[in-house]
C-alpha cells in the first residue's frame, strides 16, 4: 500500500522533507494535494469529529490507518522503513534530535520574511522583516550552519554524512536547507562553501545520488517560489561577508 502525504498544494514547504527521503527510497507514495480531491481530503482529516488521532496541521503521513504528524515525526517513522537512519536505534535519536534542530531552523528561515505574525502579508510587515533578516544571516545562520558543519567535521565514521556511515534522512533534508538558502539569499550564500565545506559538500553529494537527481530534475518537483518557507525577496537579501 502506498504511503499518503497530505501537505498544501502548489509549494515545497516543510512536506519538502518528506517528499525527499520518499524520493530518495524509491517509495511507492501519493502526494494528496495533486489528486482528484486536492486540499480538501487533507482538511477533512484535520477537522474530522470521529478521527481519534487528528493532527494539528500538514503536513502529515497516512499509512494505512495510521496518522503521523510533523516532519521529524513523520522522518523518524519512516527512516528505519526506507533504510535511511542509522542502525543502530540509540544512534536513531541521535539523528532524531538533528532533525529536531533542523525544524527549529526551518522556522526561523520562516521569519525572516515574517517576523510578525503569519496571518500578516509580508508587505504589512516588511521594515521588521529587514531587520530580522540582518540578525538571522549575521548571527542565526552561522549559528546553526555552524553546528552541522562541526558534526560533520566529528562524525567518528567520517564527515561525507552527518550520522553514523551512510546516509540519513538527515541529510537529504540539509541538502534542502542549503538548496532552499541559495534561493532565499543568494548574495549572502556565496560564500557559503568558503565557510562551511563541509556542508556545501554534502549538499552537492546529495544532489548527486541518482534518485534525488531524477527527482530534482522531474515535474514533481515543485520550484521554490513567494508562498513557501524558502522565500526571495531582494530587499532582504545581502552581500555575502
């Protein structure tokens, strides 16, 4: 039975992460936006009155009966069945809690543009976001870059992943990171790999492996644009330091 994922239509978002260690297992999914019932189907769960474990928001995974919430929920239920966490279950949490840090970063690349309130239009809150953005490229960014970069560097089986000695679904989602930093701040990412080789170089690994290449490259996936978490305002952006 293939796995369903409910998320929004028309933007990468935080279903990005999901979709991406799918793609990369070859799993057998169906990403209910794009079906016959759209948003609709997902909104039906969300507000049912008879389901026993709704969820908050999207985006989440139904497999069979089973409803899982939130990224790194869905990531952690899923990495031991698409072989994409590491072996060894203490070392599982281990990439659970990166993943975790992952998510924290997400939301503050999400209030760069809305620092406000996420009800607000970014042009009701546009002098605050500048300013935002300032802190976050000056300090949030190489705080949290930093981080994966120095446990790159001490992975005990080497820094071309970031847990253990193969790949996880913690690296197809920095692959995302980086890939959705380029296009939010281009100016202020290039130097990027000058500071974080480590990182830059996984980035590029990732994007090699064949199926995420195919994935990259097909219709599926959905370009960044204005409506995502990864979002390119020039005003916003700056000269890279």
């Amino acid at each position: 039975m293939a796995y369903e994922l409910y998320y929004w239509d028309g933007l990468q978002g935080r279903g990005e992460f999901v979709r991406l260690a799918l793609e990369d297992a070859g799993a057998e999914y169906v990403d209910v936006a794009y079906g016959p019932n759209g948003s609709s189907a997902m909104m039906k769960i969300i507000n049912s009155k008879t389901e026993p474990h709704i969820p908050f928001a999207p985006p989440f995974l139904k497999d069979g009966d089973l409803i899982v919430p939130h990224v790194a929920n869905i990531l952690l239920y899923l990495g031991p069945k698409l072989k994409l966490a590491p072996k060894d279950e203490g070392l599982r949490y281990v990439a659970h809690g990166l993943q975790l840090t992952i998510a924290d970063f997400v939301a503050e690349v999400h209030d760069t543009h809305h620092p406000l309130a996420t009800d607000l239009y970014y042009e009701d809150q546009q002098d605050a976001a500048k300013i935002r953005t300032q802190n976050f490229l000056d300090q949030r960014e190489p705080k949290f870059i930093g981080y994966f970069e120095r446990v790159l560097k001490q992975n005990p089986h080497g820094d071309k992943q970031i847990i253990g000695d193969a790949v996880t679904y913690v690296d197809l989602s920095l692959f995302q990171i980086v890939d959705g930093l380029h296009y939010a701040f281009p100016r202020a990412m290039k130097t990027f790999g000058k500071h974080y080789p480590r990182v830059a170089a996984l980035h590029d690994a990732v994007l090699k492996r064949p199926n995420i290449a195919a994935y990259v490259d097909s219709e599926r996936r959905l370009a960044f644009n204005e409506s995502g978490i990864f979002r390119h305002y020039p005003e916003l952006d700056q000269d890279a330091k």
